[in-house]
C-alpha cells in the first residue's frame, strides 16, 4: 500500500458490469476533484484482436483449447505488475490503450482491435484500473499487492452470461453460438484466474436476480436494476456505519455481519456512500503527505 500513489483496482470477469462501476468512480473524482488516472485492464492483453484470433486457432491445433483473455498466456501480467508496483512507489509508469471501435480508433488513425504505443502516466493522485486482474496472482506474480483498494465486481454466473451475450450481440455483432463458444473457451481459465481474485478483494459486489435466468442462452432481456439485488461483501467490516448505510439505502438490510444487501436500483448510491469516504481518506492522506 502507498501514501503518496494509492491505487484503486476494480476487478471482474466479462460482462460484470465492471465498466458502469467505473462510470461511478469517474463521477466521484469529478464531484470530488480527485486527479485520477484511469487504466483498462484491456490494454494488458498480450494479443490485438486480429493476432488474438490466429492465437486462439494454433492453440486449438496444438490441442489447448482453453486459450482465452482470462489466462495468463494471452496477458501482460509482468508489465501489469510493473506499473502497479511503480505506481506505488514512483506515481509514475506506462500505459497504452486498446481500441474498442471505430470511434475510439478514428482520433488515433488506427483501425479497432489494436493498441496505441506505450507512454508515460500523466501526473495523478490515484490510479484506477478496471479490467479482469485487478487481483490477480499467480505463481510469477502478484497483482493484488499494491492495490489500496481492491473491489470485486461479480454478478451470479448466469446473469454474467446474458449480459455478455446481449452485450457481444448488440454492439459487435456476434451470433448467440459465437458468444457461447467463447463462454466455453473461457471456464477453465474463469476457474483458474478469475473467480480466486474475489477472495482477496477489500469489498465485492455480486448482483443477483429475482426473476428466472435458468436458461441465459434464450434470455429476451437482461434483468433490470429493479429486477435484482446486490450482495455487498466486506472483508473487514470494522469501521464501515452500517447503520448510516441502511438508512440512506432503504429496503437494505444485512444477511451477514459483514454483509449488506441493498435493492438493484440502489446499487449506483450504495457505491458512492461506501467509497467517496474511502477515496478521500486515501487522497487527503496522500495531500497531507506531500505538504508535510
């Protein structure tokens, strides 16, 4: 952990929901005046699309079928390491991004799916990573470490699965079969890399729904806010006001004693009561710091 560059990470799988999580944090450094860095966990795969594509197929004829963004082969793990521990230590480090689509990619004069050169972090107070391997550790490395703050973003599997099919569907065009193949691709490496991150998370976030998603492979619609709960587990619960909390959020109640359960629609508030006091104390102990 750092005093003068803390460093807030976001993790989850594909479709989580990790992205509008992000939009929540963006709203609070701007309310709040935060000078934050944001990084996508997406700009530390080893691979760009078209390359990622060849990749997957000679692992396939090579008899590895579980090729996926979730392992740790088709990711920059060490250089994700790299900038976190240099973060702490420094505030400083290199960052590139990855090109989603077309309008990401018109201001670079790069066609989608591939990244722009590495370059040095502008100055910050705070660095914030959203992506797969916030948390991640394996037996090279150790992610999770450095990170402040450490926030699991999982809704329960199914849920997961109709929001990336919807999600692929819509806005890249991919067929049913496309994405569910991927799905499958990916669960050994889900298994492997992904699900151990959410026991070394400070707070996780799981949504649930309360209407039927027996089969995400059919699913119309993805359920709503209003349609589900959220599960907020803490790791250490001391010195959170959960009696503050379940007065701002009402119909919230705990299941656990370090466990809070507020209605879906919620979710966005309940995230900004939890971790603007949480943001703060770590920059205006950062501020206190520097002017020492």
């Amino acid at each position: 952990m750092s005093t003068l560059h803390p460093i807030v990470a976001i993790t989850g799988s594909s479709g989580a929901g990790t992205t509008s999580v992000t939009r929540t944090f963006e709203t609070i450094f701007r309310r709040e005046a935060v000078k934050a860095v944001v990084i996508e966990g997406d700009s530390f795969h080893r691979y760009d699309r078209q390359e990622m594509k060849l990749e997957m197929a000679q692992a396939e004829s090579r008899g590895k079928p579980h090729f996926s963004h979730f392992g740790e082969d088709a990711n920059l793990f060490e250089e994700l390491e790299d900038l976190f521990r240099q973060y702490a230590e420094t505030g400083s480090g290199q960052y590139r991004k990855y090109l989603h689509n077309d309008e990401e990619a018109a201001p670079y004069g790069q066609p989608p799916g591939t990244f722009t050169a590495w370059e040095p972090l502008p100055d910050s107070e705070l660095l914030f990573y959203e992506g797969l391997h916030g948390g991640v550790k394996t037996g090279k490395v150790d992610v999770s470490r450095f990170a402040d703050l450490l926030i699991g973003v999982v809704p329960v599997i199914n849920l997961e699965w109709i929001q990336k099919i919807h999600r692929d569907r819509s806005t890249r065009g991919y067929s049913t079969e496309a994405v569910t193949d991927v799905i499958l691709r990916r669960m050994h490496e889900y298994v492997e890399y992904i699900c151990p991150q959410f026991t070394r998370t400070h707070i996780n976030f799981q949504r649930v729904p309360v209407v039927d998603t027996s089969d995400p492979f059919i699913a119309r619609t993805i359920p709503t806010p209003d349609e589900s709960l959220v599960v907020i587990r803490f790791a250490n619960p001391r010195g959170i006001d959960f009696p503050y909390l379940l007065s701002m959020l009402h119909d919230s109640f705990m299941s656990r004693a370090n466990t809070l359960v507020v209605p879906g629609g919620k979710m966005d508030l309940a995230m900004q009561l939890i971790f603007t006091p949480m943001i703060m104390r770590l920059v205006e102990r950062r501020r206190k710091a520097m002017n020492a």
